[in-house]
C-alpha cells in the first residue's frame, strides 16, 4: 500500500497487536478474540494515572444486567463538557481500559469528563443490545451530570468504529424517542453500511487494520437474524430520516475501506441541513491512532483543539 504513512507503517509492522488473526477468528471463534487481547494487554506495562484525573468504574443497574461505565474526570469544580463514548472492537471485542492511552490525556488537555460504555458485544448480544445500553447510559449522564462534575447542557456522544456506529444510531434513536440532549456528535472511522458494496471496500478490501472479510462478519455477528426484520436503529446509512440531528464531526481514513460509507453518510446529512464537517486523514488506515507515531500525534492534538473549541 505505497501511500500508507511510512512511520505508521512500521508502527504496525512491529506491533504484537496487529498478530492476531482478526479475520480467521471473526469467522470461526470471535469470542478468542477477547481473550488474546487481553492476554496482549496483561503483558503491557500498567499505565501511571497522571495527576488531576480521577478515574472511576461506575456499574449502572438495568432490569436484567447491569452496564459498566469507565468515567474519566478532571479534578475541580468547574462544569465541564461530557463526551459519552463507544470503543471500537467490530461489536464483538474491545474494552474501555483499552483507550486509556488516550482519554488520560484528553480528559485533562481538553478539561472534559469522559463517560466510556463497556456495552454488551455480540454475537452473545446481538443488535440491539449495544444501543439500549447506549441510551440507558445517556439517561444516566443527563440524570447525573453533577455527579460528574459535568454540564448536562454540554453533552457530547463519541465513538471510533464500530463504536461510532452506535453512537450514529444512538442519535437516531435518541431523535426519535424525543430526547435532544446530545448537542454534539464526534465520530472516528466508522462502518455505516453493511452491504459492503462501496468503492473502497472493493479497492481496499484486503487493507491493513480492516479488511472487507472481517466487516463482512462483524456484520452477521451484531445483527443476527435479521431476515425479514427491519435494520432501523441497526444501519446508520439506511435509515431514512437523518433530519434534525445533532451537528456532527466525522473522520475518515485514506486507506480504510469504510471511507465511501462514512462519506456517504455525511452526504445525507448534509442533503438534510444537518452541520456536518468531515474530515479526512491522509496516508491512514483504520484506527490508525492506536499507533504511535507522528501522524497519530498530530490528530490528536487536533482533537484538543476540537474540544476546547467547541464548549469552552
């Protein structure tokens, strides 16, 4: 791949992370996936907590099982900003202690309270499982936000991947439901279309980090038996009413094979007089910010300054 970045590509080349056998295991073991991550992550050196941020690990109870969320927040007393996050992991894996790498430095440089979801995965919970736990975790921000130290005013839904996806959704549905508190949308690489039939997911379809075979089954995995059902709340691009939604913040890689899909649903926003400012990292591939090197660093610099613009 001749434009990937050069220092990006051997982050990934010398990365134990990238080993793992994503595609054979999404087809015949997804949940092996999870447990060689977490072998991955108990050989890593634990990450020191810096000072001003309190970390906590909450559980929010439901009728039939209970939600975890991992809350990231700066010490004072100032209300700050509350972003509500999906981590990534194609519906099937992925924690929240995974990002953070990154929401230790973001809660503090932003000066933003960080509310990440452990939502259930599929295929042991298939759609809808992973929006409910969503929205029941949006109604416990607005209904805690001092808690939080947070503003309910200022309430923020993120997600990277597969977790954008659910935060695209939680929009939607959130719309719908008449519940407007999300003033802000901020997605990173999102899939949002699962029939796979864009440009570059035939163009890219074997990338690194993502390839065509792999989102064709966290697909399966995360609707289930869908036949004859309808994918409303499931599909972002296939819905049908993307008026009214919250402004938006969407972006996308060069070289991952969802960047037709995320374009195109920008698009609709757009075509619906929704706010949406797209923005498109040259010589990426998918989540390609897990990745130390110069690029990564310079978007997340950029993800600062996005915060601090929009609420402070």
């Amino acid at each position: 791949m001749n434009n990937i970045d050069l220092e990006l590509a051997h982050a990934l080349s010398t990365s134990e992370w990238t080993k793992i056998a994503y595609d054979d295991l999404l087809k015949t073991n997804p949940a092996q996936i999870r447990i060689e991550e977490a072998q991955l992550a108990s050989r890593e050196a634990v990450l020191p907590r810096p000072k001003g941020l309190e970390v906590e690990n909450r559980i929010v109870k439901q009728e039939n099982h209970s939600i975890q969320l991992r809350i990231y927040r700066p010490t004072g007393k100032v209300k700050k900003p509350i972003l509500l996050y999906f981590h990534g992991g194609g519906f099937i894996f992925g924690t929240s202690e995974q990002y953070d790498f990154l929401f230790y430095r973001l809660a503090i440089d932003a000066q933003i309270t960080i509310v990440s979801v452990d939502y259930r995965l599929a295929p042991e919970h298939p759609f809808p499982a992973a929006l409910h736990d969503g929205y029941a975790a949006l109604k416990w921000i607005k209904a805690n936000s001092n808690l939080l130290g947070g503003d309910a005013n200022k309430i923020m839904v993120g997600g990277s991947s597969a977790g954008g996806t659910i935060a695209l959704s939680l929009s939607h549905y959130s719309r719908d439901l008449g519940d407007n508190c999300i003033q802000f949308l901020y997605i990173l690489y999102p899939p949002t279309d699962n029939r796979l039939t864009s440009n570059s997911m035939r163009k890219l379809a074997h990338a690194p980090m993502q390839t065509q075979e792999s989102a064709r089954w966290m697909w399966r995995h995360y609707l289930g038996n869908t036949r004859g059902r309808s994918l409303h709340y499931a599909v972002p691009l296939r819905e049908t009413n993307f008026k009214d939604l919250p402004p938006t913040h969407l972006v996308v890689c060069e070289l991952d094979p969802f960047i037709d899909e995320g374009l195109a649903y920008a698009k609709r926003l757009s075509e619906n007089n929704v706010e949406v400012h797209v923005q498109q990292i040259q010589g990426a591939v998918h989540a390609f910010d897990f990745f130390e090197c110069k690029l990564s660093e310079e978007f997340y610099r950029q993800q600062v300054d996005l915060f601090k613009y929009l609420f402070h």
